[in-house]
C-alpha cells in the first residue's frame, strides 16, 4: 500500500472511527458474519447536517436499515478469482408493497419503460408497482472514465423481501473481482443475477444511465457478452428537480446526510475504490494485511451505497403517497413539485392536489406566486390574481426575478386595459416593466410594442 493511501486511510479512521470489518475476503463457506451496520433515516444514528434535513418528529421517514442477519454475510467464490456474499438489512420500519399510483409522476423512467407483459402499451393506465420490482445496482471501478480502460471490480444489488403485503427486508448481494483475469466469470455472475430478476424489474440507479449502466456495456462488449436490456431507473435527475434548489450538491451522499438524515461517519470515501484495489492486486491479497482491510472498507461502502440508495427510493415512494406532507418533511423544492403534478394531469386525477401544492409554493417562489395568479385569472378570480402579483412585486414571496416581475407587470397592464380600462394604469404597468435591467429580448420586445400602442405610438 502507497503511503499517501495508508496516510489518507489513517485520517479517515481518525476523523470518523474505525472502518467497520467484514469477513475476510480470502475465506470460504466457513467465514464469520460480516457486520456492515448501514444507518438511515428515521432516528437510526446522528445526523451530520442540521439543515435542511428531515423535519423532527416526522413520521414518514422510516427505512433506515440496520446490520445484516447473523449468518448470512460470508464470502463464498462464485468463479475464478470472483467472491459473492449475500446481506439481509432490515428497515426500522416496513414499506408497503405496493407502490404508490402515482410514483410515475416523480421517477419519469417508469412512464417511459419498453412495455412488458407486466406493463401495458403507451397510452393505457399504468400498473400497480410493486417495491421488489427494483433492482438497486451499483458498481465500484477502477476510474471515473466510461472508456473502455475503466474495469469494474465490486457489483451490488439489492432488493426488497416481500412478506404478507409487506416489505420489511432488503436484501444485498454482492460481486467481487479479485484480480483480472477473473473477470470473465465476475460479469457472467452479474449478468445471470440480473437476468434471473425477470423482465419487469427496473435496474434502479444514482447516475446510473451515465455511467455504471455504461461501464457495465462497455465490459460486456470488451469480454463478448451481451449486456443486460432491463429498463433503467435512474434517481438522479428527480432528485435533481426536489432538491438542486436547496442543496449545495446533489451527490447521493449530500442528500443521503441533508435530506435524509443518514450518519455514514466512518465510511470510506468511494474515490478510493480505485487506489485500494489497484494496492490490493500489488499486495497479492495477503489474508490479513492492511490491503485486504482497506478492500474490505470499499465493500461496506458499496453495501452503503445500496442501502442509501434504497432509502432515497423509499423517500420518493413517500412523497408520491403524500405530497404535502412528505414535501414537508424532506424539505423538498414545492414549486417543482406542484409543477411536477400539473404537468401529469393524465397520470393525476386528483386536480385539486396539483393546485394545493401550487398553493403552497406561492408562499416561498415568485414564479410560483406568478402561476398562481395566472391560474385565477383564468378561474375569473381577477382580484386575487391582482393581490398575488402586487404581493410578488412587492417582494412577499423572496425577490423575484426580472423576467418573473416584467410578466407579472404585463399581466396586470393587460388587465387595466382590457377588463377595467383603465389606459393610465396600463401604461404605468408597461412603462415600469421596461425599466428593469437584464430582461430577456423576446418579453422586452412585448413590453415595447405594447407600451407604443398604449401611447399611440407607430409599432413595427
């Protein structure tokens, strides 16, 4: 092992405890129990960031997965130079198994998925999901490139344990490739495991389209296999839409700590994956050594990966059952979340939740406000749609952008002019609009034509 990795190793443990142990990788059938203790959300550990963060006291956040189930975490070989365990974590809390019917709102990879026999053709009403049709996946490789240099060496799924209309297991497998050779027998592995899933599982992932599902390509193509066609469910751009706005990073890690309050102090960073294994080939994979100890720290990583991954699924699943609530608790971006519900009126029928939600936003984002007073002028509501955009240009709902205001001034011109008549008023509106600085050129150009005509002035 370098000695810039044994140092950085060092201050990790010094910073956050000591890297949790798993059985050796080296032993077979006979191993001890590893313990990959994977606290979540819920109450399950501190949490590291006191914002945003869950709302204390909040009941929707069960799903934090504790140790493995004594007995069934011992590595056994599944090919040449290829290691499997199989993990059971089980949540603090059981998730239905039914998904919420309007899940596909919130993850737009499921209304997009190829039909199967399980999901009808475009067009027709959407099935019930269920939760053990996601398959979470993720890889550990030797670099951040998709190129065909980039070897993937750790390969975890996980997936939830159905029991009387209950999910109250997640259970973790995991591939691990010991040196190169071995690869051939690693990926047959990982693809049989996948295959044997069905086809109306999702291979449910956190940037996953861009890179592990590619790396995965990539290998299978290298070693003549024919990659994996399950549809894909990717996580990362809906987390995108609920928090970008709201966090300093949407890294799986960010909102696993802010949003969900997960305490993964001791865990090794992922961005050493690549070094540690490179150290443990050099290392021969002595039994023992602290090569094979930093390795087993990636795999607990990877364990937590899934498991994190998991409970940002059941997160999602929350938040689509109950909005309001659940947008509360996880501190969520509202006005894309009522925009999220008025864009899929055919897979929402409940109306009056998108316009709730609308609501509810208005009070927080000036576009929002500006929606909501479009809304009710067309409901005929003028005076409330002139309450909300006086309020917004008054700063009530946080300073409003000068795209947001111009449109709010024009709205209200447009209303002086055609529904009070009120020409004076109407030109005032236009003449202020004009006067804020960095306005796009198509709304400036609007703002101009109309303030010429009120003035009685030649337009182009």
């Amino acid at each position: 092992m370098s000695r810039d990795l044994r140092s950085r190793l060092r201050r990790i443990r010094e910073s956050g405890g000591p890297v949790p142990e798993l059985s050796r990788l080296s032993a077979g059938p006979a191993s001890g129990a590893g313990r990959a203790e994977t606290p979540g959300p819920g109450g399950c550990g501190p949490r590291t960031a006191p914002l945003p963060g869950p709302a204390q006291g909040a009941d929707l956040t069960g799903g934090s997965f504790t140790s493995p189930l004594p007995g069934k975490s011992a590595w056994v070989p599944a090919g040449f130079k290829v290691l499997r365990r199989t993990l059971t974590l089980r949540p603090d809390r059981p998730m239905p198994a039914v998904l919420p019917a309007a899940l596909p709102i919130l993850l737009p990879d499921l209304r997009n998925a190829p039909p199967s026999e399980d999901r009808p053709p475009e067009g027709r009403p959407f099935p019930a999901y269920r939760a053990d049709q996601f398959l979470f996946f993720d890889l550990e490789t030797t670099g951040l490139s998709s190129g065909a240099g980039t070897t993937a060496f750790l390969a975890a799924f996980g997936k939830f344990a159905e029991q009387g209309g209950l999910c109250g297991e997640l259970i973790v497998d995991q591939f691990l490739l010991l040196d190169y050779p071995g690869e051939g027998d690693f990926l047959e592995g990982v693809l049989s495991f996948i295959e044997s899933r069905g086809a109306s599982s999702f291979l449910t992932t956190y940037n996953g389209k861009a890179f592990d599902s590619q790396i995965l390509k990539t290998r299978c193509l290298m070693n003549g296999f024919v990659p994996p066609s399950l549809p894909q469910a990717d996580l990362l751009h809906p987390a995108r839409r609920l928090w970008k706005r709201m966090l300093p990073s949407c890294s799986q890690a960010v909102i696993e700590t802010m949003v969900l309050g997960i305490d993964r102090s001791g865990d090794l960073p992922g961005a050493l994956a690549p070094d540690i294994w490179f150290a443990f080939l050099r290392s021969g994979g002595e039994a023992g050594s602290p090569e094979e100890a930093a390795l087993e720290g990636i795999c607990d990583h990877n364990v937590r990966d899934i498991s994190g991954l998991a409970s940002l699924f059941r997160a999602f699943a929350n938040v689509a059952a109950s909005p309001p609530e659940a947008a509360a608790v996880y501190r969520c971006d509202t006005e894309n979340l009522a925009m999220l519900w008025r864009r899929a009126q055919r897979l929402n029928p409940e109306k009056d939740l998108a316009a709730a939600l609308l609501e509810k936003a208005a009070s927080e984002y000036p576009r929002a406000r500006l929606r909501l007073a479009l809304d009710r002028f067309r409901q005929g509501r003028h005076g409330e749609g002139r309450g909300l955009l006086s309020s917004l240009l008054d700063g009530a709902a946080g300073e409003a952008s000068p795209a947001v205001q111009a449109l709010a001034l024009r709205t209200l011109a447009i209303d002086a002019e055609r529904r009070r008549g009120n020409l004076e008023e109407a030109r005032r509106h236009a003449e202020r609009a004009l006067e804020l600085e960095g306005l796009p050129p198509r709304i400036r150009e609007d703002l101009t034509q109309r303030f010429r005509r009120l003035n009685h002035e030649p337009t182009n």
